[in-house]
C-alpha cells in the first residue's frame, strides 16, 4: 500500500486522464495532480511538495529536461521520473546525467511504472526521514554547542577573577603556598607592595597577578622598568611634563603615573631611581600627587603602585642608597620570593614547563627521567624560574622523547669542591684552597650568569657591567661552558 502525492505532466490530455486512474486502482491512497504545460507545473511544484513527478520529456512551452533542471534546483530531494518515446536516446542519456530518478519508455509498460514510481515515493520518504534525523541531530549539537560556550565562557571568567593570574603557582607547596595567600590578601587593597626577590623569581608575574585579581583589572597595568631609564628622563617619564618644560621638550607628555590612571603602576627594578626622583616618589606615595615638569599645577595619582627589587631594599636604605622614608613607605606590604634552589617545587615547575615548551617548538617530550631530575634538584639556579624554563626549553629541542642528564649539559656539574661549599665535605675530598678556589669560580659563575640575563645574551653589554674586557668574558665563557645565546629571549619572556 503506498500513499503519497505525484503530479503528473504530460500535453496529452487522454494519457492524462489514464494515468492516474490507472495509477491509483494499484496504489490506494496516492493522490494525483496533473499539469499539461511545463508553466503549470512548475507553479504546482513551487506550491507543494510532492513525494515524485512524472514528466514526458517533450512538453510545451518547455521542454522536459528545462523542467528537471527546474525541479532538481528547488526540489532537490524529489525524484523526477521522464516518459519518453522511442529514438530518444540521446534525451534520456541526458535527463539521466542531469539527475532524473527513472524513466518510463512509451508505450508504457504499467508494471514497470507503478514499480518505479512505489520506489521513488520510497526514497522521498526515505530522505525525508534522514534529513528530519539530521536537523534533529543538528539542532541537538547546536544545543550542545551553546552549553558548551556558555560553559567555557563561565570557566573562562572564573579563571580570569580567581585562577589564571596564579596558574603559575598550580600545585604550589610550602613556601609558595604561603605567596599565593599573600597575594590573594593584598590584591584588593589599596596598600603598596613590595616585591623581591632574585633575578628570574617572579616578581613581575605576582604584579601582575595582584592586579588581575584586584577591582582594578580592567584598569591598565603599567609597568615602568626604573633601570632602563637614563637619569636625565625618569622624571618626564614618571610624572610628564608641560611644552617646553625643557630642551626638546615640544609637546606636552603625560607621565606613567597618569597613564596608569586608575590601574596599577608596576616599578620594577626601584633600586635604580636616583635620589632627586626618589623625593618626587615620597610626595606621590604620600599625598597622592605628583608634579609634571615644568607644570604648578599637581595631578591627582589615583593608580595603586607596586615596587620590585632584586636587592634587598633594606639592605640599600641602610646602606644610603635608597631613601628610608621611601622605603617605609613601598613596604607597606612586602612579598619576598623565594629564590628556586629554596623551593620544594623545582621538579612541579620544570614539568609544567615541560609541555609548554613541547607546544612551543613542535617536539613533545614525555617526561624528565630520574638522573635528569636529580640534576635538577641539584644545581643552584642563579637565574631562578626563568633559567629553569630556559633550561627545559634547551632540554626539549635537544631530547627525542625523555629528558636525560645529557639534555641538560649547560647545568655545570659540581666538582667535590663545588659541592663542598653546599655541604659538608666528605673527609679528605678537597682542602681549604680547593674549596676557596671553587667559591670564587662559582661567584664568577653565577655574576656572568645573571648579568647575561641582564642584557638578555648581549656578551659586549655584559662584558662592560662587569668591568672586564669582551675576551675575558669570551675565555670565561668556554671555560665555564656557558652559552650566552641561551639567555637570548629570556627576558622578553
Ligand atoms: N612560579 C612561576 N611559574 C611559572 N613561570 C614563572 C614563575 N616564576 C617566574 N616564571 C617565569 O620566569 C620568567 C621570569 O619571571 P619574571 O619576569 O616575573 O621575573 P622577575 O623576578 O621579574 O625577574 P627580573 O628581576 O629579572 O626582572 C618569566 O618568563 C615568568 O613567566
Ligand atoms: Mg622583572
């Protein structure tokens, strides 16, 4: 029993008038509509969607392949069946190609027909059914989708308030457990913080985490490097100045201080503002003003300022390097970072950084094998977290799968000597001399180190801060096999 709808087109009004009767005594339930020009037709087919059409493939007006072309372009899914007549090869080879379902050779013959035609209502229904399954399935990943963004969207701003600016302590234990906490309590107030700590500790990420997990996050963060400046522009940068405040002064400039607006003024390396400036700071921090050069009228500071030092900031007041009362004041809340060879986390970071650096190069490496961790643990990291990535970086590129004690070979190894100004020594290991010796290697060492951290790789620079020649430098460097092209974009990390 088949139901469904046709429409049959034909110019011959008696084939028109048999068709359907002849059709419909076999098929119960089929519905058939007749059309005996292609322009009906194709007003029938624009009104309704039947389950097949049946068409002589020469009718009047257009011919029926104009009529499939029409058919296959607005009803793709419905089968078109062609009636043609005899030495009409070439047309049915067409109608074919050009995507009829079947077609019917007059004389007709009526098994055949109603066969094919119960087939092609078959397939409608058929592709009907498919295509309600796929929008069900479609509407259904659509609905998925949208959790699924709605949900990344909810993780991604959680993550922004609370996780991301700490993701850098994950899994953080004892000591760094103990920053994260402090961290998390002075975000939101409007206290000044101090934050020290080595060269390559972390400073500026606990900076910048203070200010993404304050009210201020969506305020600019600034951050002004005080020992990048010359002495002669820290205060036009600082603070601004007015047109013509001074030679070359041809435009009026907004300070840092302004532009951090309502943000977070990050000073790092503070030790270097020269004294005069260091006045102008005390006013900023305790008035909440400053003065643009070559301006009376002062500005209101409204940005909270957090201080970075790889000195100890005490220890250069003390000394009179650094202005008392300026100090008191950046202390209000001071965050000491941990140099890594005193973390617990040396291993928790390195395998963290351990896919990144995987990601980075294209070359995933699995793991770090035992030896290779104990060399780890071992050395004493004067460049602290930023070495330690550099390190797994080089390991990375060098290594197929597992990190291996041979990846790691810009990690000197300890001589007993080395090893003894660490320990005690084994008796008998090494004299005094020895041991004298190796302390002044491993200061050398360690000063070559964080100076070509300093100047990111650069060996004339580095030669010139330590007050020594570039062949020096260069003769220490095979010496103590260090290679100044690793500390190359350290700093731009
Ligand atoms: N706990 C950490 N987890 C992940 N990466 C870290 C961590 N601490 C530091 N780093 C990375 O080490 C590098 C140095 O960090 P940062 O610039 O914050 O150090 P710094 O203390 O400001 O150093 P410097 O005194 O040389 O300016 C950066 O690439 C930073 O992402
Ligand atoms: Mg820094």
């Amino acid at each position: 029993m088949s139901e469904g709808h046709v429409l049959i087109v034909d110019d011959d009004p008696a084939l028109l008038q048999a068709l359907p009767e002849a059709l419909q005594m076999r098929m119960t339930g089929l519905t058939v509509d007749t059309a005996q020009s292609g322009a009906v037709a194709l007003d029938r087919i624009t009104a309704r969607d039947y389950d097949a059409i049946v068409t002589d493939i020469k009718i009047p007006g257009m011919d029926g392949l104009e009529l499939l072309a029409e058919i296959r372009t607005h009803r793709p899914d419905t089968p078109t069946l062609m009636i043609t007549g005899y030495g009409e090869h070439d047309l049915v080879v067409q109608a074919l190609r050009a995507g009829a379902y079947d077609f019917i050779r007059k004389p007709i013959d009526r098994d055949y027909f109603v066969g094919s035609l119960r087939r092609a209502i078959e397939k409608r229904g058929l592709s009907r059914r498919v295509k309600g399954q796929q929008l069900a399935v479609e509407r259904h990943l659509n609905e998925l989708e949208a959790i699924v963004e709605e949900r990344t969207r909810e993780l991604r701003e959680t993550n922004q308030v609370t996780e991301s600016p700490l993701r850098f302590l994950i899994g953080a234990n004892g000591q760094m457990e103990k920053i994260v906490e402090q961290i998390k309590q002075v975000a939101d107030s409007p206290l000044t913080v101090l934050v020290e700590g080595e060269t390559g500790t972390g400073k500026e990420l606990v900076a910048r985490a203070i200010h993404q997990l304050s009210a201020r996050r969506e305020k600019p963060f600034v951050a002004v490097d005080c020992g990048a400046i010359p002495d002669t522009l820290i205060e036009s940068e600082l603070f601004g100045h007015e047109k013509g405040a001074f030679t070359g002064a041809h435009q009026r400039k907004e300070g840092q201080f302004q532009l951090a607006g309502g943000g977070t003024l990050f000073l790092d390396e503070i030790v270097n503002l020269p004294l005069p400036t260091q006045a102008k700071l005390l006013r900023a921090l305790q008035e909440r003003q400053v003065q643009p050069l070559g301006s009376k009228r002062p500005v209101q500071v409204l940005a909270r300022i957090i201080a970075a030092s790889n000195v100890p900031l005490e220890r250069e007041a003390r000394a009179g390097r650094f202005r008392q009362d300026v100090y008191y004041r950046l202390n209000e809340f001071a965050i000491t970072l941990p140099p890594l060879r005193e973390r617990d986390n040396i291993l928790h970071l390195a395998s963290e950084f351990l896919p990144e650096a995987g990601m980075e190069l294209g070359r995933p490496c699995r793991k770090i094998s035992e030896a290779a961790a104990q060399v780890l643990l071992r050395y004493h990291w004067p460049g602290n977290v930023r070495e330690l990535r550099n390190v797994i970086r080089r390991a990375v590129l060098l290594a197929a799968d597992v990190i291996e004690p041979a990846h790691l070979s810009v990690i000197p190894v300890d001589s007993p000597a080395t090893a003894a100004l660490r320990e005690a020594p084994a008796p008998g290991d090494c004299s005094l001399k020895e041991i004298a010796d190796a302390a002044a290697a491993q200061a050398e060492q360690d000063a070559i180190r964080r100076v070509l951290q300093l100047t990111s790789g650069n060996k004339s620079e580095a030669a010139r801060l330590l007050r020594t020649d570039y062949k020096t430098l260069y003769l220490k460097l095979k010496q103590y096999r260090i290679d100044a092209a690793l500390f190359r974009e350290s700093r731009a990390s």
